[in-house]
C-alpha cells in the first residue's frame, strides 16, 4: 500500500493516505505527506467517526447502499476541513470494500479537476501494480 500511496503522491503532488473501517469508526493504515508546505496531514492510528462529512467517512457509509460499479469516489469540499478539500476511492478485492484510497490538500490547490486526475492517476498505478481487480 506504501508504495501505491507514494507513487499517488509523486503524480499529485498532494497528502495520500489508507484508511480502513472497523465497526462504526475508521482509522488510517498509512499515510504519505506532500512535500509542499502547506497540506493535509491525518494522523496515522487516531480514529474518526463514520458520522464525520469526510470523504472517506461517505465511501464507507455509502458503498453498500449503491452497485458497486457506480461510485469512482467521494468529495469532501471543505465539508471536514475548512479550507482542506477530500477524495476517497474505495478499495476493492473481489467487490468486497477493503478500505478507502484518500487524497487531500488545500482547496485553493485540490479542485474537482484535479481530483478527477488524481483519480486517473490512481488508476494507471493499480495497472502498473497488476491491481486492477482492485477498482
């Protein structure tokens, strides 16, 4: 996962992090920071609610609720974080939800575009990895 989180920080230049669910509350696995001076920095370990608007917390309130071939990923626009904005793509084996692929960085920087990108980046790197059962 380190290295699928690395390579996803290198393309976007922006925090990425693993995070995975357990009862009602997530935490994250791993996490890469930017090397920019200002970004996102989630605290490996800690635990979140699920209740909490984060992109993150909508996958893994939201995966079992819709097909499993419709969501690409979540959006947290400022929602958790004034002035931070989320992606969160869910991570599959099997159709089985894993856990939760995240990207995040200021808002002035991380806009819808270059969200989808990061998503079309993420995707290039589980074909590179041979995980393409993982989307």
């Amino acid at each position: 996962m380190n290295q699928i989180l690395t390579k996803l920080v290198d393309a976007v230049e922006e925090t990425s992090y693993f995070a995975v669910r357990i009862a009602d509350q997530y935490f994250f696995l791993d996490a890469i920071a930017s090397d920019r001076n200002i970004k996102a920095d989630p605290k490996i370990g800690c635990f979140y609610r699920i209740e909490d608007p984060s992109a993150i917390s909508k996958v893994f309130a939201n995966y079992s609720r819709v097909s499993v071939n419709t969501v690409r990923y979540e959006v947290d626009f400022g929602q958790e974080e004034v002035g931070m904005n989320s992606m969160a793509i869910p991570f599959k084996k099997n159709g089985n939800l894993l856990g939760a692929i995240a990207v995040s960085g200021p808002s002035t920087r991380f806009t819808s575009r270059k969200m989808e990108r990061a998503y079309e980046e993420y995707l290039k790197i589980l074909e590179e990895f041979g995980m393409q059962d993982c989307i």
